[in-house]
C-alpha cells in the first residue's frame, strides 16, 4: 500500500521534531545561531567527541535545520535560515508556559525570585542612543570577538563580581547571551540584583539582535 500524502507530510515533519529531540543537538544548534562552525570548534563547545558531534550535525542537516559548505578538507555548518532560530526560541516558550521544571529551574537561576521581565530589543536600541544603559554581554570571550552589540562590555561570568564597583549606579544594566537557550544572562542578572544593582536581561541574544538587522561589531574591546 502506498504512503498517503498527508502521512508523508507528517513523516517528514516528525523528522524535524526528532531532530530537536536531542539536548546534545539543541547545545549544537546555539553554538552555529552565534556563526558558523567547524566540527571541532562544535565538539570542543559542546563537550562532544568528535565523532558524536558528526554524527549529531548529520541528523541536523537531514532534517534542513543546518546546512553546509566546503573550505578546504574542512566542512563549515551554519544555521539553514532565521526560521530555525524562531523555531529554537518557540519551542523554548512552550516549555516555559507548559512545564512546571522548567519554570522551578528558571527561578532557581534567579535565587528563587521572580525574574524580571526582560528588555525588548528596540527599546535597548533606543537607550543604547540616548547613552543611558550598560550593556554587558556575558559570552566567552572568543563568541564576543567574533561579534556583539555595539557599546556592550565583555565580561565572564566567574569575573562579574570584580566589574561590580565600576559599574555606573545611575544606569539600569542589560545583560545578554547567546540565545533562547543560553542561562548565562539569567545568572548575571540575579548576581547583580542581590549587590542592589538595577539589572534586567535582554529578550533574546546576539542571534535575535542580528537577525533583526541591528549593527553587530566585531573584535574585542
């Protein structure tokens, strides 16, 4: 009997469900939403074997969420489109309206408070002009050479406390990460709220900011 066109249809958007079924490729698809990758950059990120992350990128480029390109013997992965990106951040909404874990382990991230509700990306854009925010953008070091907000300051998290003193009272903080998955911002943020300081984390991250067309430089600062 042959296959239907409906249950081919569903087959083959089950295929892209399996392929978001995973943590390890999830960890994947927010390394290549900050540019693309190499499979060694991917498993030296991830905590991946080589051979595992490979083997996790195939499955992502079956199921059209990554794609590639040649440089050289190397193989290049990045992102297919936006669309995966906005596919990444729904399915992290669906998870934080729907499952009771993920809300606990949200304001564990908080010190057991409730976060405050993140800056929208226009309005950062309008007090990034107006000079009247601080930005701190809380990714490794290397992720924000390769790219990051204009005017946002580079700072690890097991280093934040040192920054403390230096930051200008009279000015609310935003701090940002990689993405819909990343908890760095989360962390950031209640540690500088339990020293008294305004702080709110960015909705969204790097890849969102890009997206939306927003000027990204480059270098370290």
């Amino acid at each position: 009997m042959s296959t239907s066109p409906k249950k081919a249809l569903l087959e083959e958007y089950a295929l892209v469900a399996r392929a978001l079924s995973a943590p390890a490729r999830l960890s994947i698809l927010e390394q290549l939403a900050q540019g693309e990758r190499g499979v060694e950059a991917l498993a030296e990120k991830t905590g991946l074997t080589i051979a595992n992350c490979s083997q996790h990128l195939q499955q992502l480029r079956r199921s059209g969420l990554v794609t590639s390109r040649r440089d050289g013997k190397a193989v290049i992965y990045r992102l297919t489109d936006a669309k995966t990106l906005e596919l990444m951040d729904l399915l992290r909404v669906v998870a934080e309206r729907n499952l009771a874990q993920v809300e606990r382990i949200l304001r564990g991230l908080s010190g057991g408070e409730t976060a405050p509700e993140p800056v929208s990306r226009d309005d950062l854009a309008v007090r990034l002009d107006e000079g009247a925010v601080t930005v701190l953008d809380v990714r490794p070091a290397d992720e924000y050479k390769a790219g990051h907000i204009p005017g946002a300051f580079n700072i690890e998290l097991d280093k934040l406390e040192s920054l403390i003193s230096d930051l200008d009272l009279e000015k609310e903080i935003v701090a940002y990460c990689r993405g819909p998955y990343c908890i760095y911002a989360h962390q950031a943020v209640a540690a500088l709220r339990k020293h008294g300081l305004n702080a709110r984390r960015l909705e969204g991250g790097l890849p969102e900011w890009r997206e939306d067309g927003r000027p990204i430089l480059d270098g370290a600062a």
